[in-house]
C-alpha cells in the first residue's frame, strides 16, 4: 500500500509541475513574465478592479513579486493604485490596461474554459470536489508539521 500511495503522490507532484509548466509557457507565448500575468488574471477576474490585498492572497506570490509586477505595469500605463481605504489600495485597469488583458489574461482564461468545455459538466464538477477535497486535507496535514 505503502508503494502505492508513493506512486499517487509522485503522479500528483508530476502533474501539479506540468500545469505550472504550461501555465509559464502561456505567459512566454503571451509575451508577458509569469508574475506579470497572474497579477493580470487576478485582476481580469475581478472585472479590471480589485484590492492589491487579494492579489497577495490570490497569487501566492511574495508581496515584493507582486509589487514588481504592478510597478512595471503601472509605468506602461496598464494599471494604477488608488486609495480605498486608510491602509487598503486598489488595483484598477486603465483603458490601454483593458484593451492589454484582452490580449493576455482573457486569452489564458478562455483557453481555461475551452480545455473544461471538453469535458462532461459531471467531470468537471467533481475535479473541483476532489481538489477542494485534497486541499482541505493537505491543510490539516500542514498544521499539524
């Protein structure tokens, strides 16, 4: 069983390298670094707004990778900060930035939905159960390290 379980996780890890792989051979294909674009798809997928603070959490990245990545689309004329609340900042599209993440984070999104369009919505369903499933798992395997 043990030898079993072993191979699981070796196949998972595998996997887990190849969609980071494939998620960095967009951002080559796109033209972009990967930080640039997953701070892109956070803030597509909150319709062209939305807090720095969720970006830090959605991304994963360290808050100085972020940052970088904001600063550098910040002098191209993507994006701007604004105020929102004493400590907090938004992340708001300008309207070269909406034209640019049609041409990036959209891109990749889409590719997202028709790779899932070819599957049964059952599947699809399910793939979530079971991620949602192992990540609640592996949390409460982390906190007891």
């Amino acid at each position: 069983m043990e030898a079993q379980r072993k191979n699981c996780i070796r196949r998972i890890n595998y996997l887990t390298t190849e969609m980071d792989a494939l998620y960095h051979q967009s951002s080559l294909k796109l033209g972009i670094s990967d930080s640039v674009s997953i701070v892109l798809y956070a803030i597509y997928e909150s319709d062209g707004e939305c807090l720095l603070s969720d970006i830090y959490k959605k991304s994963g990245l360290r808050k100085q990778t972020v940052n970088s990545a904001i600063r550098s689309l910040e002098a191209d004329g993507i994006l701007y900060l604004q105020a929102y609340t004493k400590r907090a900042k938004k992340v708001l599209l300008t309207q070269k930035g909406k034209a640019y993440v049609q041409e990036t984070a959209a891109r990749l999104y889409e590719a997202e939905v028709r790779a899932f369009d070819t599957w049964p919505e059952a599947e699809v369903e399910m793939y979530i159960q079971l991620m949602e499933k192992y990540a609640r798992c592996f949390r409460q395997e982390i906190e007891k390290l």
